[in-house]
C-alpha cells in the first residue's frame, strides 16, 4: 500500500492558488473599504460589519468544504425550495426591508438582516448544474435548453418582483455560462442573446406605454429606465440620472498612474461618488491608487477565474464541472458589470465587487463558493 506523503494530502484537499487569490482580494478589499468608509458616519462599524462578515463567510467555506458535492444532487426538491423561499421572502409583509429602491432585504423588528438573493445564487448553480448534467455534455434539442430556461425564468420572475435588475442579470449570466460549459451549441447560444436583446430592447420600448395604461410600474421603474437611457446617451441628464457615473468618471480619470493615496481621493472623501463603499469602490480604488491599483485588482481577478476554470477542466465528473463554472460565471459576470459601469462601458445596476465591496451577504456567498470550488477539488480522484 502507498502511503502519500502529508504534503501530497495537502495539495490534494487544498488549492492554494484558489486560497492565495482569495486571501490577496479578501485583504486588498478590507483596505479600499477601511479608506472609503473613513470619512463616512459610523465608519469604524462599517469596517467591522465587514471583518464579522468575512468570519461569519468562514462557515459556509468550511461546511461546503467538506461536504461531497456530489450528494448535493438528491437534494434537488429541498434546493429548490429553499432558493424558491429565499427569493420571495422578501415580499412577505413584515420581513422585506427597501433600500436603493428595491425590497431585496430581510429584517426582523427593523433591524436589516441579509440579502436572500446571494445565498440564492449558490442555490441555483447546484440545481442547474444537476440539470445540465443529466444531458451528458450535449444539448442537441431545443427542448434540454428550454428545461434550463424553466428554471432560470422562475427565478429571474421572483427577483424582479423585488424588482432588482441587476442580481437578475447575474443569475442570466450564471445560465449562459454553464449552458456553454454543458455542451450546448452555438447557435442556441447566438439565438438565446438575440432574444434577450430583443426582449431588453421591447421592454425598454414599450415600458413607458404599459406604465400609462396600468398607472404604475410594470417592467421597469423610472430609475431603472433612467440608468439605461443614461449608458445609451451618457450625457443625458447629468445632474440627477447621470451624476453618478459622471462623478465616477472623474474620480477614475484623476487618480493618474499612481492615486492620490489611500484616504486622499477628494472625490470619495467629500461625498462626491455616490455609494463608494459598495457598488462604486472601484471608483475609490481607481482615484486613490490609481492605474497601478487598477491593474494589481485586475491581476487577481484574472488569477482567480483562470483558477476557477483549472478546478472546473479538473473535476471528475460533469457535475463538478459545471458548479465551479456556474461560480465562474457569477465572479466573471459582477466584476465586468461593476467596473464596467463606473467607466460607462455597462450600464449602472447594484451589483458589489466580489471580495472589494462592502456588504456581508455578498462577501458570505463569495466565500461559500470558494467552499464548493474547494469541495470540487479535493475530490476530484474520487472520495
């Protein structure tokens, strides 16, 4: 019998380039948050929610860690259930909470809990990823990508009941992603951007009629038509709809090579970037250190996806496969769409910068997917 060597044990349980990326993006963020909250009210108490919600992440690393991916697949039902729950809580009276617009919280007494919908995502990557699967890595009917688009349009509906755009693109992205991963081909995949784009464009289109006729909001809501409008035309309505990525613009632009230093960008430090300690911390980043700054962020990213696609290419089965492309997906999709809209590339929606922006339900799902990336690894010779 061969005995493996400890170390062996070690690199076969542990990735550590996976570890060592998320430790550098973990550290890298708790930083731009401690400079963006500095001059803010209350900003030592955001600093520490954010080191609690980086230890209470540490639970659901470890359990999915541990746990065998594979016998994730009986708990199809209670999956979906559960992601199902977590998606319409937010609408049972006296449990959502509004903020930035969208009811997307939880609260008990008044106190603001978590956000359902990022636990949900991890939800979701395992139940497409079960049914993906079972088509073998070939998804030659039209049908096998229609049973995939059941489930992502329950869950899409259910978010935009919220309504919150912007979680409903990544779970979108999330599909496409692993309907690629899942051997679909590429023409179902041209058509399914078409239709989207074409579905995009007739919302947009007809949004302000269907408003008049049922007198309120029915697809989207005026911020949200804004915002879109805005990313077409960017110099519409710089003072209200446009002020946010123009302030953006400027801090980015003015952070030259190097940045101002941590705690000196003029525009984070007298308010001028709207929600500098969430959605817009790139901006912060990029006028505080810079181009320099920028591209060390960029550099971990792209070690981490690289990474994340090694384990997906590692696994032994599809199954496997497809949840750490789903993770992928997810990672891939918010960082495109989060710096891309503080540059105007994308349009504005409130999606967090994994492991940068500040927000616990965010960074605790972030680490929960390390967990599965982990649990795909380590057991990618077999149990």
């Amino acid at each position: 019998m061969i005995r493996k060597s400890r170390s062996r044990r070690f690199l076969d349980a542990v990735n550590v380039p996976l570890v060592l990326w998320s430790l550098a993006l973990i550290g890298y963020g708790t930083i731009m948050v401690a400079s963006a909250t500095s001059g803010m009210s209350g900003g030592s108490g955001m600093l520490l929610r954010h080191a609690v919600g980086i230890g209470v992440g540490l639970v659901p690393l470890a359990l999915a860690w541990a746990f065998d991916y594979t016998r994730l697949r009986g708990w199809q039902g209670p999956l979906i259930a559960l992601a199902a729950f977590l998606l319409i809580s937010p609408r049972i009276p006296g449990l959502g909470y509004e903020a930035g617009g969208a009811t997307s919280w939880l609260s008990v007494f008044g106190v603001r809990l978590f956000q359902p919908s990022e636990p949900a995502k991890l939800i979701f990557i395992v139940v497409v990823a079960s049914v993906i699967s079972s088509f073998k890595g070939r998804i030659d009917e039209p049908r096998d990508a229609l049973k995939v688009m059941a489930y992502l349009s329950g869950a899409v509906g259910l978010i935009l009941l919220q309504p919150d755009l912007g979680t409903g693109l990544v779970f979108v992205a999330i599909t496409f992603i692993m309907l690629i991963a899942g051997g679909m081909k590429g023409r179902y995949f041209l058509v399914m951007l078409l239709v989207a784009a074409v579905g995009l464009v007739g919302i947009v289109a007809v949004d302000s009629s269907l408003d008049k006729l049922f007198d309120r909001d029915v697809a989207l809501k005026e911020y949200q038509l804004n915002r879109l409008l805005v990313f077409i035309d960017p110099a519409r309505d710089p003072d209200d709809a446009g002020y946010n990525l123009a302030q953006s613009k400027i801090a980015i632009g003015s952070g030259g090579l190097a940045g101002k230093g941590l705690g000196s960008g003029t525009q984070s430090n007298l308010h001028f970037i709207p929600e500098r300690h969430t959605d817009f911390i790139f901006s912060v980043l990029g006028e505080e250190l810079g181009f320099l700054g920028a591209v060390t962020l960029l550099g971990l990213y792209l070690a981490l996806l690289i990474t994340a696609l090694a384990i997906a290419t590692s696994s032994r089965d599809l199954y496997g496969a497809l949840i750490a492309a789903g993770v992928l997906g997810m990672w891939l999709f918010q960082i495109l769409e989060n710096i891309g809209m503080t540059v105007g590339m994308m349009p504005i929606t409130g999606i967090p910068l994994p492991f940068m922006s500040f927000g616990s339900s965010a960074m605790v799902t972030n680490l929960g997917a390390i967990g599965l990336l982990l649990s795909v690894w380590s057991r990618r010779y077999g149990t």
